[in-house]
C-alpha cells in the first residue's frame, strides 16, 4: 500500500532494537538528510518507549504493531538491522509503509529480496548491501591466509540472524580452497554484549584471526578496551563498518564506512513513499566502492607484515615510520649534499693532492742534505803501488749539503704547479656546483614520483568509482555486463600503474640519498613546494614583478651570459692551466741562454783505512788527518740535445694555442648554456598556469559526462576519455612546476650562482645588479 501525505505535516513512528551508539547516529544523519528533501514541512518523529524493544526479539512484532496502530502515524522507520530484519521476515500485513534500516549483508542473511533488487515484501524497503560480510570474509583471508576465523556479533542481533550453525556454513562457503572442502566450517561466531572483558576471556589461545562487527550495545570506552586487548595478543583484525574502525586501531576494512551515503538512501526512500511510491518498487541494494585500508601502526603492534600487492594497494593510515621521518627542504638537501656526497669528497681529495704537488716542488729548491756511509776495498798491489794514498780497504762516514742557486726549471715547475693546485680548486668549484644542482634536481624527481603516486592512486579510486557506476547501470538494466568487465580491466591496469609509480618513487628516493651521500635506505618527509600561478621561485620571489614581457627576458639574457662567463669555474681553471702553461714556455725559450748554478758541500771522515807502507823510501810522506771536506760550484748548460728544446718549444706553444681554442668554446657553450636555461624557463614559468587550468577543465568536463554516464546518455568511451584526460592533465599540472624548478636550477648552475649558497647581502647584490641592467641596459 502506497501513502500520499498532503499533509504539511508528516510523523513517523520509530521501531528500533534498543539503545546503541550506532542507531542514534544514524537516526541523527537520516532526519538531517530528510529535512534538507522536505523543504517546508513539518517531520515529526515519533519515538515512543514501548517501541522500544531493547534487544528483545520477541516483543519486536508486538512493537511493530502497536507503531502501525498508532493514529497519527504516517510511515514506519525501523531504526536498526534488527528490527529491519524482523520486519522483513514477518508474516503479519503491514497496514502502513515501513522504511528499514541499514542490512550489513543480504544474501547471507537471507532476506526477502528478488533477482531484480527489490524487496519481495509489501509496503517493506529497507537499504542493503548485497555482498559486505562476503567480500570482508574474501579479502580478510587473503590478507592473513587465516584456516580458522572468529567473528564477533552483537548477542541481541544474532537473534534475527539464521541459526548460528547456518550462518558459519554460509560464511565458510565464501572462503577459497581448500576450506570449504573441511567437515567442519572454519567459522566461528562468539556473541557480544556491553563489556569487553567476557567475550575477550572467551576468546581461544589458538586464535588467528577476528571479524568484528559493531559493537552496537558497548560503550566507547569498552570498545577501546576491546580493541587493546586484541592488539595486545597480536590478533589480526577486520571490521564490518570499515574505514572509521580502522582509524580507530583495527588493522584492516573495506568498506569506506559512509554512514552518510546510506542515510541519504534512508531519507530518499521515505521522500519517495510520503509522495506516494510504493515501498515496496524502490531499490533495495546499495553497494559500497571498496577499498582496502590498513592501519600502520597496529600492523607494527601486532607484527603483521603485508605481501607486496597489499603494501601498494592498500590505502595506510597512522604511518609511524613517515611519521618520523626527519623533514627535508630542497635547500637543506642541497647544502646535506655539500656536507656528505662522495664524488665531492674524491674531488677535495685530488685537489689537495695538487696542493701537495705545488709544496713538492717548492721542497726542490730548499737546501738537500744526504748522509753517506761508504766502504772500498782496493787492489792490493795498487794500494802498495799508491805508497799508502789510497788505502786497500777504507770506511768513512760524512754529509753532503746541496743548494740551488739558479735553477729555471726548478722555480718554473713550482711557479707552474701553484697554478695547477689553483686550476683543480676551480674544478672542486665546478664538481661542487654539479653537486647542488643534482642534488636539487633529485630532490625534485622525488617530489614528481610522489606527485605521480598520489595522481595514479588517485585516478584509481577514480576508475573503481566508476566501476560500480558500471556496476549499477548494469543491474537497473541500462547497460550490459561488458561495461563491468571493460571497467575491472581498467581497474587491473590502473593498479599496475600504481605499482609502477611506487617503484619509481623508491628509485628516486635511493637515488637522493645517494647524492647526499645517506644510506640509501633513508626515509625522508621532503616538504612540496607551493608556488602561485606567476610566481617565481627565485630571490624569495622578488622577480614577480620584475619580468613582466617578453621583452624583459630578452633584455636580461646578455646579463646572464656575461655573468656566467665571469663566474665559470670551468672557464677559471683554464685560465689557471694557461698561466702554468705559458710558465714552461717561457722556461723553454729561456733555456737557450739561461745556465743553471748549484752549490755543494760534502764533509767525510775516516772510519778505518788499511795503508800498506811507503817501505824503503829515501824519504817521508806526510799523512792526512781523518776529516775531508769539499766546497763547489756548479754552473751548466745545455748545448746540443738533438733538436729536442726546439720540439718541446714548438709543443708548448701548440699547446697554449689548443687552451686558447679551448676557452673559447668554453665561454660558448657557457653561453649556450644560460640561453637554453633562460628560455626554458620562458616556458615552463607560464605553463603551469595553463597546465592548471586545463586540469581543471578536464575536472569539470569528467563531472558532466560522469553524470551523463549514471543516466545512460553517454557511453563507456566518453567516460574513459574523460577519465584519462583527467589523469593526463593532472600530471601534467603537477609536473609543471617541477620542471620549471628544474629549469631554474638549471639556469643557476649555468650561472655559477646557486641562491642557496648566498647569504642576503649577495642576493640583494644579484638582484640590484639585475634590475639595473633591467633599467639601463648595462
């Protein structure tokens, strides 16, 4: 029987299973949802305590009708799963329209539904889902790959459920082989009531996993008690209601717990029987978009660690491990990647090395001292013949001192190498530049694999929504299954991309703390970069309203190049390989007259000596003392090599010629360099405006063809192609501002001025010599 209140006033008697957070929360939503449909009437509810059958199922039907009987009553609301399942099992007319509640379940519970969704009792409907407890049982056990599963329920709502023994083979029929090929079903049930204590001490050593559904009669406070206590024995958990369970500390749900949604299917259903529908035509089922989430942190607490799929999936909740993560800005990055990159440490290495160089061949020209120990053994009749000058054998111990007066070569080489040390410093300068900006540029590759992530993550929640769009048009008959199976292909592939994007975000991740020198295994909390449409994020983006036209860059280009020539450390270091090369050219023409001059001195001392006697001389030979020493000059130069100095002149010159050819391609592609950075920067600084606003166009274009879609006016292309615009656009929106920031670092490190490494007096130096440029041209 179908009801039509003319009435500007309408009542409505409340049947509900007793007192319990949950109804009153949902009563709560479904009268705000119904005062925003009836606009200008009066709703009176009408809750009665003798409609109240406080979890009694057997005076429920005694309730019922007294709320049918009651006069003024114009539609019945059966507050709670309950009394919704009562009534819908109940074999007594209903006189008036009854609008039921929220069903978890409505296959497993049996109820009145027919193939086409809609109830098979007259003047009934009620709101359920047609799968919940099957695909929670599903996607539980292949989360933990549990063999034995215990579900708790609320004691007074199992009485309006099938015979337990019934309702465990129903369950257990869900799980895959080779479950349900046991005797006994792997299911058991342990009733609930308002404390938390009994049905924990009830609860066996052996358990290994538990289904919670709402705990509808026990306190906040209990609840939590109850919660603790399973983390407390590592039981992995699964909750009915889903996500707000979740939050709370259950490891795991699927369902995205919107109370909201089926309030409003509530409040529509009343809307549509006061304006007289029959109940009994509006649909009964409301499938819920699943999705998997997993607490973090009680996984932590109870040891449970997921497989990979589950781990890129899932959406994670209460992340500890992010959670501490240390935060990390592009500039911290790139002054951690000073501190700590290894190439940079090899780099400060060799130049030290060089310096050792220069100080080696200054030690050349520093007085030499060598001490000396030396024995000789002589012919005998030679030392007879020597009439005892030269002892047959003798032993002497002295010094020998060396000091260079003059020596080109020497002093060239050391004038030579200072040149070279100062050479590798500029190369230290150019690595330590290429360290900043590949520092920065990883930092923003990092940045762009998470934007990446969160998009495809994103655009997969997307596809799933549209998925069940599918879903339902194809059970109200608008469109055939193959809009669901082209939709579950999309979903696959969307999970791949997701798999992808999570991989690359690891691989940028290692490479980041490679630069910065980190174990690479690093967790960081980098911190996004926000910038406005026109904003630029240089000089603490005082350029905002400095580079206004085309104009201005082309103006400022020759400022830059000049700079950058000026500041290149590539460019300085030949200039320091061209000084130490024009020192041994000049060495080299001056070898032709330049003599070197070297001093010595040497100071021996007679050890022993075996003298062999004058023997018969008409006369005596004076005999030396034990000390010898020697004083000398010695000036040389060379006369003839064979040509060779003519070579090495020729060389030289040759090769101050090739330096020169050198630095002139230098300043070039330092040239290059700047125009390329500049003018990329030209164009991604106003692309990410446009990339903005086309993602936020393709937004608005999916919302129209979403809603022709859920009609029947548009077909699965036209959504797909709207989808996909939408998750093109969207990259393209996040990637824009990293490839700008990416072109400014590049232009930067073409400048050899890296604005984190600048303290404020510099900045506002660049920045006035900048604007000046900007105003004079010079």
């Amino acid at each position: 029987m179908a009801t039509n209140v003319a009435s500007d006033t309408v009542h409505i008697a409340v049947v509900q299973d007793g007192a319990s957070w949950f109804h009153d929360q949902l009563l709560e939503q479904v009268q705000a949802e119904l005062d925003a449909l009836l606009t200008g009437r009066d709703v009176r509810w009408i809750e009665q305590p003798e409609w109240n059958a406080q979890w009694d199922a057997d005076h429920l039907a005694t309730h019922l009708r007294l709320a049918l009987d009651e006069p003024q009553t114009d539609l019945v609301f059966a507050l709670g799963t309950l009394t919704t399942i009562l009534v819908a099992r109940q074999s007594t007319t209903l006189t008036k329209p009854v609008v039921g509640g929220m069903v978890p379940e409505a296959t497993i519970l049996d109820l009145p539904i027919d193939a086409d969704g809609f109830s098979t009792q007259r003047n009934l409907t009620f709101v359920a889902n047609p799968r919940r407890i099957k695909d929670d049982i599903q996607s539980f056990h292949r989360l933990t790959g549990f063999s034995h599963l215990h579900v708790f329920m609320d004691r007074g709502m199992l009485q309006g459920l099938p015979p337990m023994e019934i309702l465990t083979q129903r369950m257990d029929a869900h799980l895959p082989e080779p479950l349900t090929t046991q005797a006994d079903p792997r299911i058991s049930i342990l009733p609930m009531d308002d404390q938390a204590g009994p049905v924990l001490d009830s609860l066996p050593e052996t358990t290994q996993a538990v289904y919670l559904s709402p705990a509808l009669r026990m306190s906040e406070k209990q609840r939590d008690a109850l919660l603790q206590g399973l983390i407390a024995r590592k039981i992995p958990t699964f909750s009915l209601l889903g996500r707000p369970d979740v939050e709370q500390g259950v490891l795991a749900g699927l369902a995205p717990g919107n109370m909201g949604r089926f309030a409003r299917r509530i409040a529509l259903n009343i809307q549509q029987v006061l304006l007289g529908q029959e109940a009994r035509s509006l649909p009964v089922l409301l499938q819920e978009e699943d999705a998997l989430v997993i607490n973090a942190r009680t996984a932590e607490q109870i040891g449970f660690s997921p497989t990979f799929t589950t781990w890129i999936e899932a959406t994670w909740l209460d992340r500890p491990s992010l959670g501490d993560a240390p935060p990390l800005t592009l500039a911290q990055a790139m002054l951690l990647a000073l501190e700590h990159n290894a190439g940079l440490d090899a780099e400060r290495f060799r130049r030290d090395a060089a310096r050792r160089d220069h100080d080696l061949a200054g030690s050349r020209m520093l007085p030499q001292a060598v001490g000396q120990v030396q024995y000789q053994r002589l012919d005998a009749d030679r030392a007879q013949a020597s009439l005892g000058l030269f002892p047959r054998e003798r032993t002497t111990a002295g010094i020998v001192l060396r000091q260079m007066i003059f020596d080109d070569a020497l002093i060239s080489a050391w004038r030579a190498t200072d040149h070279l040390s100062r050479s590798r410093s500029r190369e230290l300068e150019s690595v330590r530049l290429d360290v900043l900006a590949e520092a920065g540029q990883r930092y923003l590759q990092l940045l762009s694999a998470q934007a990446m992530l969160r998009i495809d993550r994103e655009v997969l929640q997307l596809t799933q929504t549209h998925r069940q769009m599918a879903r339902t048009r194809h059970q109200i008959g608008v469109s055939g299954p193959e809009d669901v199976y082209r939709w579950e292909s999309e979903t696959a592939q969307r999970k791949s991309a997701v798999f992808a994007a999570q991989t690359l975000v690891e691989q940028a991740r290692f490479a980041l703390n490679q630069t910065l020198g980190m174990d690479q295994d690093q967790q960081w909390a980098v911190q996004d970069i926000l910038l406005g449409d026109d904003d630029f994020a240089f000089l603490d983006k005082q350029l905002n309203g400095l580079l206004r036209t085309v104009a201005d860059w082309e103006r400022l280009r020759p400022f830059f190049v000049e700079l950058a020539q000026d500041l290149s450390p590539e460019i300085k270091a030949l200039d320091e390989v061209t000084k130490a090369q024009e020192i041994d050219r000049d060495r080299l023409r001056r070898r032709f007259t330049t003599p070197s001059l070297h001093a010595q001195f040497s100071y021996d001392r007679e050890l022993a000596a075996d003298r062999p006697g004058a023997g018969g001389l008409p006369f005596s030979l004076p005999e030396a003392d034990r000390n010898e020493w020697t004083v000398g000059l010695a000036l040389s130069m060379p006369l003839f090599e064979g040509g060779g100095r003519f070579h090495e002149l020729r060389q030289a010159e040759d090769q101050l010629q090739g330096l020169a050819r050198t630095r002139n391609q230098a300043k070039q592609l330092v040239a290059q360099r700047v125009r390329t950075a500049l003018v990329a920067m030209q164009s991604s600084h106003p692309n990410i405006r446009l990339t903005r606003e086309a993602a936020r166009l393709s937004r608005e274009n999916l919302r129209v063809v979403q809603d022709k879609y859920a009609r029947g006016v548009v077909t699965i292309l036209d959504l797909l192609d709207a989808q996909n615009q939408v998750a093109v656009q969207e990259q393209a929106a996040a990637l824009a501002v990293y490839m700008y920031l990416g072109d400014l670092l590049e232009c930067q490190r073409a400048l050899a001025w890296f604005e984190v490494d600048k303290t404020d007096a510099e900045k506002q130096a660049f920045l006035d010599a900048m604007q000046m440029h900007l105003m004079t041209g010079n």
